[in-house]
C-alpha cells in the first residue's frame, strides 16, 4: 500500500449490518428442518451441532422464535406420522418390538432436537408459555402415534393379551412390557392409568372371577387359599417386575375381592374343609394362609374369629355338659388344658399371635366354664390330685408350668368363692393326712393365688400352713418335756388347728379307746400349760390312725385307718364278734358316719379286715361284725381310711353351694355399705353395678340377692329410701 | 240458714254432707272462697283444724268412763265401749283415724295423754260431738296426703311393740281394711301370694312402697318396671302374677268377684 492521503484512525463500533433477508428466517428454517429430517431419519452424524445450535439460536434472537415453534411441531408431527404407520403396519407379535425401538428412536431424536433447540427452549418458550420441547415431543408422541385409533386398540389388547399369556403359565418378553409401560408412564400419569391400567385391572377382576368360582367348585378350603396365595404373590412380582409399582395395591385388591372377599363365607365354611376341619386337624400351615389372606380383606378377619369362637365355645359348652365327662373330674380339667393348649398352639403358630384371637378365645373359656357349676370343684380336685401324686418326680420347672396352666383356667371362673371353699377343703386333708408331694409346689400356688386375687383370698390358707409348722414344734416340745414316760405308750402326733383358719367341722362325738385317752390328756394338759386362754377340742373325724394287727395265721400287717375306724377296731381286742348296738353304744359315733366307717372295713374287697354277717352291702343296725382272721393282702401295709378329696356327693354339693351363698350375704352388704359411705345418695341401678364391680374378682352377685341386701340394710336403718324419688337410696349414718 | 238464699243453701248442704263440717263452718267456708264449692273445700282442707274450745273436764269425765280400773290406760273393753256408745263397728276404718289423731303407740289401748290430745285436736269433748266428727274422720280418708299419712302410720301402729316387722296374718288383715277404701282391685291377690309364698313378717319397707306401687302402678301392669327398685317381694308377686295368668299380656284378668 502507497502513501496515500492520511485519514484520522477511528475505532468505530463494531456494526454488523444485520440484513433483514425476509428469505433470511425462511432458510434458516430450512436448514434447521432438514437437520430434523436428517436426525429422524438417522442421518445425524452428518450435522454440526453447532451451525444448528447458532441458526436456532439467532432465529429466536431475531424474533422468528414463533416461525421456529411451529415449523418444529409441524415437522415432527408429520414424521409421528410416518412412524405411526410404519408401527400400524407391523405383524401381530412385532407391533409391540416395533413400537418399542420406534419410541426409543424418537427419545434420541428429541435429545438431539432438543439440545439444538435449547435457546429456544430456555427463552422464547417460557415467555410465551408454549410447552417446552421435551414435553412436546412426548405429548406429540402420545397424541400422534399412541392415540391414533388403530395403535391405541391394538396396543392394549396387546398388552392384556400378554398377561392373560403370561398368567396362563406362557413366557412373555417381561423386558418388552417393562418398555412399554415405562413409555405409558413418561407420557403421563393419566395415560398410563386410561390406556393401561384401568382396563389391566377390570380384565383382571374378570378373570379371577371366573378363576375363582372354577376354583371354589373343585378345591376343598386348603387347595384353594394355596391357588389363591400363588395367584397373589404372582401378580404382585408382575408389577415389580413390568408395570408402576403404583399399580401393586390396586391389582392385589382386585385378587383380593375377587378370590378371597366374594367366597369368604363359603370358605370359612367348607365343609370337611373348613376353617373348623382345620382347627380340628390341626392344620397350621393352612390355618396361616388363612389368616394371611383373610387380613387382607375388611372383615376377613373377624369373620374367622367369629366362626372360631362359636365352634369352641359349642365344644366347649358339649364338654362341660357331658355327664360322661363329669364322672372324673381331673380327667376332666386335663381335658379343658389340653384344649386350651391346642387352641393357643394354633393362635401362636398359625394366626401370629393375634390379640384379639387371644381374647376371643378368653371370652369363650370363660363363657363355657361358667356354665357348669361344678367348674371350681373340679378344678380343685384336679389341683389336688396333682399335689397328692401327680406331680410327683417332676422338675421344679414343669411343675411351675403346670399351676401356671391351672392358674389360667383359675382366672376364668367367675365363682372364684366356691374355688376357694373347696381349695381349703382338699388343702386341710392333704395337710392332715401329710399327703403332699411338694410343700414348694403348695407353697408356690399360693403364692399365684395371692397375686391374683389379693392378700385376703390367701391369708388363711396360709394360716394352715403355719398351724403345721407350729404343731411340729409343739410337738417337739412335748417329747422333750415327757420323752421318758410316752416312751412306751402309743405314738401320739398332734396337729393343732386354729378354728378360723381351717374348713369348719361340725363337732361329732366320738370315744377313744382307753389306751389313747391318757396319752391325748397328756398332750392337753401339756398345752394348755404353755397357752392359756385356748380350748382344744379333739376333732376326731380328721385324724388317722396307724395299726399292727395278727391275723389268724400270724401274718402280720399295718392298718392305715382313720380315728372312727381305730376306735372300732380296738373294740375288737376285747371280742371277736360284735353287733352293730355294741360298736355304736361304746364309741358314740354318729350313724351315718358309723355305718360309712364299717362299710369301708367290712364291705371293701382286699381291705376287709372285718366280717359281716349277713354279707350284705350295706350295713343295717342289725348286722354283726367279726374280726376277720383269714384276711390277707400282699402289702405289708394296708390303706383303709378314706381320706383322698372326692368329688362330692349331690346333696353335699348342695350344702356347700348354700354355704357359700350365706358366706356371700356379707360380703355383698359390705360393698354396699362401702359404696354408700362414699356415695351418700345413689340410685338402685348404679348401686347393683358397683357392687358387681367390686365384688367380680370373687363371684359374679346376683341383683335379685343384691336387692334383698339392701332391703335388709334398710330394714337395720344404714340406709333410707329417699322421700323424694323412690328409686334412689341414702346413706344414714 | 232460712236468710240464704236456695242456691246457697244446697251449697251448705252439700259441703256438710261432704266434708263432716258443721253448719257454722261450712257457711265459714263457702263464704271465703264467693260461695264457689271447690274454693271452699279447698279452704276447708288448707285450715288447721278449727279448734273449737273443747272443756278439760269434760273431757276427763269422758277419758273416766273408757279407761280401764287397773291402769291408766284405756284397754281393750274401753275402746269397745266406746265403739258401742258411738254405734260404731271396732273394726271400723274410722277407729284407725282416731288412732291416727291419737298418734297412738300401738293398737287397742290408748294412754292418757293419746286420749287427750287426739279428741283435742278434732275439736271433741261429748260424745255428741265425737259422733258429729265421724264423717269429718271418714272424709280425710278420700284425701290421697292423709291416707298416705293414715296407711304409714298404721305399720307402726299394728305391729307388736318391739318388734321391727309386722306379723303376716295382722298385715293382711289391715291391708284388707285399708284397700277397701281405696280401691286396689289386686289386694286380694297380694294377699293369697303372701300366703302361700312368703310366711314371714312384713317390713316397713315393703309396706310403705306397697303404697306406692298401688297408686302408681295399673293393675295390669302395664307401667311396671323390673328394675323400678321395688322391693323383691313386690317382684316376686307380679311374677307370681303372670306365671297364675292372673296377668296375661297385659291385661288384668279378675278372677276373684270384689
């Protein structure tokens, strides 16, 4: 360049003329529409990224975002098209792969046509609030190929189609499903749910319905909750494995209405196979399945429970009724823990421990228990047998377990008062008579009683427990004080028993031999000596007596017999026969007492020890006795008292239900007396329900005798009837 | 009584008959409440007794003629005299109204001081005056207070003297009386069920709400309610009630002829 005329160097602005080429947005659009063309036609590796990106770009900047928008859903819209076609066209099994790779496809392209397009994205769309490219991409897809009327039907019947294969037990592509739902599922929630779901779901109440009553007819109960289990845990690995996990909850209600719900009672009570056949068999793994699948539906549950409870308190109610049952009392109460057993061994293993099963079977125990009257007897008796013989050789551990067994079916009697009558009957002879196998294991279930039902229920029994104890040392005392001089004589062993504590006897009479009476006089001065201000009444119609006897041939045997029974048989020292007159005269012992005492020596085979003339069963005031020389038995030691608790007899049942009767008399007027000192004025209802209250851990108090109580309080003036209101009760003070 | 005039007259009339009232009173009466008759019983009744003057000494002349030579007391053949000379059953209801005035202790004597205060209050020193008090006497039977007041007394008053309860065959009996007058068509059944169920002495409990379960309840039973609070000889009767069929559904069948 020559010396030419110096100009001034300016710096001026960059100008870049921007040439308004009305044909300037229309090829850029061109370029941009064949780049789509070319990415949908998968010729996009021919394309710069960035040429596009900077066409797009400087379109929107010059303001023909609008002209870019529309050309871009036209564009694609014509190439969903063309794909929707090409997918229609496929054969049966291909249209679900061919739909598959064509979407698959399309998401590539969108990334692509997306991240060109992203300017666009970022800017003209969210100020005009068009929707953003991805979105229209899915929403053109959905709208263009999913919901064209041929794709639609047949891609739904496909998919049904595939389940109803796949349930029937064929192998479906679940990789293939699992695409195709996720596709549903990206193009929006409500086209997965219209196009899929909500049709999956009725297809499927269908067909499980059908299933279902095909099932109902063929299974038995167990059969059927197996299929109905299997068809559950299959269709809950479908969704996992191919569908929204959404859709578990949903499908599993259908199974669960259609296979459980609607054949629910039928179920439950199948014959031969139903819920009780299983309870019978003892089925557990049958009973959990059903506890399993039964939770699953509203009611299921206590539908179960309710069919549960009625057939056990039937059994129960057959049992305690049984008069066969009846005749063995601890036969008897085995019984009712064997079943307890079963039935808690079915509630822990097959219904997971279920409470209100727990209860159910509670409330059942104590329904049917109740109903026999003799329930607190029994249960004494059985208690008794156990301390007497039954739990002989036994672990501290197991016999723990056993009066905790006992203890349960205790907690179910509403009479516990009549328990605890018989209780300290059968205690005070297995004291007496020494007959117990553990003083731990006595000891122990006192121990739970009181922590049932309180320190007063208990205290006697534990006072007779005490009287033993001090006798023995009493009568420690008496050997060392008159060691020398007894020496020789009968071995007299006393036990002293304070009259509260003990069952009341009725005082009997009854004559001692000569040959005790000293010995018994000895003792009583002796004691009287250390305690003053006691009486001592001999109580001859508890004690025992043990004998050497000679019989004929000189075989010699000891006779365990009771007092009465002792003072007979000494009579015999003196003579060798003697009438009724001459027993009954010298010993003084009641008739019926008498005549049950000489049954028991005379009538009883291997224990007849007497002869009786005539060999009658019975005894009459005419009979004669013999000593009976030819009598033999191969122990040394011959048990003839009758001393072991026995079932009582009916009229002494009777006499003991009265008994414990006038015993609740008291008790019933002090709940009321407490009540109304606290109260002052209540009414008569509210009076009977308190006094129900109060008095539930002990008997269940008649209104009727409730009423008579209080009528008697009025009539002895603690309380008045109010002037006012005839119904209400004040306290008089 | 000739310056009334014909309506009026009736009116006195009437009240007299009703009431037992002398003539002074019933003229009393009728003209403090304008001559309108149910004013006028109501005044009538809402007075205490118009204690007309009665004379001590009469009255001790009167005590001297019933009372007994031995005690002080009026006994047995004093109260019968006395029924005689106002030809008056003693077994008449009225003799309880006396009682009741009298607030006597115990039946079939009365004390001194029984005697005295009792015809004072009614306003009696002859026996003129004693016989013109009868209807009065009989009259505060229909009044549903004083019968309940008469029927509560009669408990104390009936049974022995130291015991609590009232022997059955002495309860029935003045149950007998006492429902005559008032009108309780099941005291014949009462009776028979207590007979043959219960065989004990009555307690003041049961006899008072006797009372009550006459007035309140209808004989058919209809109102009755097992957990009213009764007394359990009152249960014990309605169910013996329905097991005779004397009660059934609800309707009363009268066997007996009243």
């Amino acid at each position: 360049m020559s010396a030419q005329k110096k100009k001034a160097f300016q710096i001026e602005a960059f100008k870049h003329r921007v040439v308004v080429d009305p044909k300037y947005a229309e090829k850029t659009w061109k370029i941009l529409e064949h780049a789509i063309h070319e990415i949908y036609n998968h010729n996009a590796s021919g394309l710069s990224f960035e040429e596009l990106y900077r066409n797009a770009y400087n379109m929107v900047l010059h303001k023909f975002g609008e002209k870019l928008y529309s050309g871009l859903v036209t564009t694609m819209t014509s190439h969903l098209k063309a794909i929707s076609s090409s997918i229609e066209a496929a054969q049966g099994g291909l249209f679900l792969d061919e739909l598959n790779r064509k979407w698959a496809e399309h998401n590539k392209a969108m990334q692509m046509i997306r991240d060109i397009l992203m300017y666009m994205d970022r800017t003209f769309i969210p100020n005009t609030h068009k929707t953003p490219v991805h979105e229209l991409g899915l929403n053109l897809w959905r709208d263009v190929v999913i919901h064209s009327s041929a794709v639609q039907t047949r891609l739904q019947a496909i998919l049904l189609e595939n389940v109803r294969r796949e349930r029937s037990g064929e192998v479906i592509d679940r990789g293939l499903m699992r695409s195709i739902s996720k596709m549903l599922m990206d193009l929006g929630p409500s086209v997965y749910q219209d196009d899929f779901e909500k049709h999956f779901l009725e297809v499927s109440a269908d067909f499980y319905r059908l299933e279902s009553q095909d099932f109902i007819e063929s299974c038995d109960c167990g059969e059927y909750l197996k299929k109905a289990e299997r068809r559950l845990n299959e269709e809950i690995e479908r969704v996992s494995h191919y569908l929204d996990a959404k859709s578990e909850v949903k499908i599993t209600n259908v199974v669960e209405k259609e296979m459980i719900e609607n054949h629910m009672h039928r179920l439950v009570q199948m014959e031969n196979s139903g819920l009780v056949n299983m309870i019978v068999d003892e089925k557990y793994e049958d009973l959990g399945r059903m506890y399993c699948l039964f939770r699953r539906v509203p009611n299921g549950l206590v539908l179960v429970r309710d069919v549960m409870t009625s057939y056990i308190r039937d059994t129960g109610k057959q049992l305690v009724t049984d008069p066969e049952r009846l005749k063995d009392p601890v036969d008897f109460v085995q019984h009712l823990l064997d079943l307890k057993d079963k039935y808690d061994k079915i509630i822990t293993s097959a219904f997971s421990n279920d409470k209100t099963f727990q209860n159910a079977l509670n409330s059942s125990f104590e329904y049917f228990m109740n109903l026999n009257s003799r329930s607190p007897e029994f249960i004494s008796l059985f208690v008794d047998d156990k301390l007497r013989k039954g739990l002989r050789g036994v672990t501290e551990e197991d016999v723990e377990l056993v009066l905790d067994k006992v203890m349960m079916l205790f907690r179910y009697l509403q009479e516990k008062d009549v328990f605890e009558k018989y209780y300290k009957q059968h205690l005070a002879k297995r004291l007496l008579s020494g007959k117990t196998v553990s003083e731990d294991a006595e000891r122990s279930l006192i121990v739970k009683l009181k922590t049932e039902c309180g320190y007063q229920f208990t205290s006697k029994l534990e006072g007779m427990f005490t009287d033993m104890k001090t006798s023995q040392d009493t009568m420690q005392g008496f050997s060392a004080r008159h060691g020398a001089d007894i020496a020789d004589g009968p071995m007299l062993s006393v036990q002293v028993l304070t009259t509260g504590s003990w069952p009341t006897q009725p005082i009997t009479t009854c004559n001692l031999p000569a040959e005790i009476r000293g010995m018994c006089e000895k003792f009583r001065n002796y004691y009287l000596g250390t305690h003053t201000g006691r009486r001592l009444s001999w109580q001859t119609n508890m004690g025992t007596a043990d004998l050497k006897a000679t019989f004929g041939k000189g075989q010699k045997h000891e006779l365990n017999v009771s007092t009465y029974q002792m003072c007979v048989l000494m009579l015999f020292n003196n003579a060798d026969r003697l009438s009724y007159k001459e027993i009954e005269q010298p010993t003084e012992i009641p008739a019926s007492d008498l005549k049950r005492c000489l049954q028991s020596l005379a009538c009883v085979k291997g224990k007849n020890v007497l002869r009786k003339e005539p060999m009658s069963k019975d005894i009459a005031d005419t009979d004669t006795f013999l000593f009976n020389d030819k009598f033999t038995s191969k122990f040394f030691k011959v048990k003839i008292g009758t001393v072991a608790a026995q079932r009582e007899s009916e009229p002494e049942n009777q006499e003991t239900r009265q008994r414990v009767e006038e015993d609740r008399k008291p008790q019933i007027e002090a709940a009321i007396v407490r009540i109304m000192k606290a109260r002052r004025v209540l009414d008569h209802n509210n009076i009977v329900a308190e006094v129900t209250k109060q008095l539930q851990s002990r008997f269940l108090p008649n209104p009727v005798v409730i009423k008579k109580r209080i009528e008697s309080l009025i009539e002895r003036e603690f309380l008045e009837r109010d002037k006012g209101d005839r119904k209400l009760y004040r306290y008089l003070a | 009584m000739h310056k009334l005039g014909r309506g009026h007259r009736d009116k006195v009339q009437q009240f007299m008959t009703i009431t037992g009232a002398s003539e002074k009173i019933a003229l009393q009466a009728l003209k403090a409440s304008d001559w309108h008759l149910e004013g006028a019983f109501d005044f009538f009744y809402s007075q205490p007794h118009i204690k007309s003057y009665t004379d001590t000494t009469r009255l001790e002349e009167l005590y001297n003629r019933y009372k007994d030579p031995y005690t002080d007391m009026i006994l047995v053949d004093g109260i019968t005299l006395l029924c005689n000379d106002l030809q008056v059953d003693p077994q008449d209801i009225v003799m309880l109204v006396v009682s009741w005035h009298m607030k006597a202790s115990t039946m079939c004597e009365y004390s001194k001081e029984e005697f005295f205060i009792g015809l004072q209050a009614l306003g009696i020193d002859s026996l003129e005056k004693f016989g013109e008090r009868i209807p009065f006497m009989r009259s505060e039977l229909k009044d549903e207070q004083k019968f309940h007041e008469i029927y509560n007394f009669a408990f104390g008053w009936a049974k022995e003297k130291g015991q609590k309860s009232l022997a059955l065959d002495t309860a029935i009996g003045m149950w007998q009386l006492l429902f005559a007058e008032k009108q309780w068509p099941l005291v014949d059944h009462w009776c028979q069920f207590l007979q043959a169920r219960h065989n004990k002495a009555i307690s003041r409990d049961t006899w008072s709400q006797l009372l009550e379960f006459a007035r309140t309840i209808d004989p058919a039973l209809s109102n009755y309610d097992a957990e009213g609070a009764w007394p359990y000889l009152i249960d014990e009767f309605v169910e013996y009630l329905n097991e005779n069929g004397i009660i059934q559904n609800g309707q009363f069948g009268d066997r007996s002829q009243k």
